[in-house]
C-alpha cells in the first residue's frame, strides 16, 4: 500500500519529470541561489562595509581637540594622537586623561 503512494510520487521513469534540461536547467535550478545572494549583497553587505568605509575615514581625519564619544560610552576630547593611542580628556577637570586605541572612537560629536 504505502509503496504505490512513494512510487506515484516519483519522476517519471528515464529522468523526464518535465523538468528543463541542458543549460537552461541549470539555470534555473541556481537561480533562487543568485537572487538569495544579490539580495543579500544589497541589503547586507553593500551597507555595512560603506557605513566601515566611513568609519575609517573618520578615524583617519581625527585631530586634536575634536569632541568624541568612544564605544564605551565615554565622552572626551582628543588631547594626543601618537599612532593607534589616543588620550582623551574626560571629566570637568582637564587633569582627567584616559588613553584609548583609535579603533574604539565610535564618532565624532558636534559642538555642545
């Protein structure tokens, strides 16, 4: 009983099922892929490396005295810039320092 249900349910006998064959197939069996990752690509990784690109030129153009809020949550103003180190001043004492790697300046902020 349950055999002529799996044997109705299967292709036709010699790979005919009615399904394109050659090139075209292939095709079309890859094509939900391509779309999947052209989604992907515009709604994923096309933005978030633009959003690093801009990042990075930020992080490039940091100079002294620029308002800046680290990933942290810190807020402070850029004293020195020696490489990757930055020493910020936090506080309402300037005597107040922290050194922070450039990398963990979230972005800049304006002028309060």
């Amino acid at each position: 009983m349950f055999t002529d249900i799996a044997f109705a349910m299967g292709g036709a006998p010699g790979g005919t099922g009615g399904e394109p064959q050659g090139l075209t197939g292939a095709i079309s069996s890859f094509l939900p892929l391509i779309l999947i990752f052209v989604i992907f690509y515009f709604l994923l990784i096309r933005p978030q490396s633009k959003k690093a690109k801009e990042h990075k030129q930020m992080l490039d153009n940091l100079k002294k005295g620029d308002k800046v809020l680290t990933t942290g949550g810190i807020y402070g103003i850029i004293e020195d810039i020696d490489g990757d180190a930055v020493t910020l001043k936090v506080g309402i004492k300037d005597d107040v320092k922290i050194k922070v790697n450039r990398n963990y300046i979230a972005n800049l902020r304006s002028g309060e």
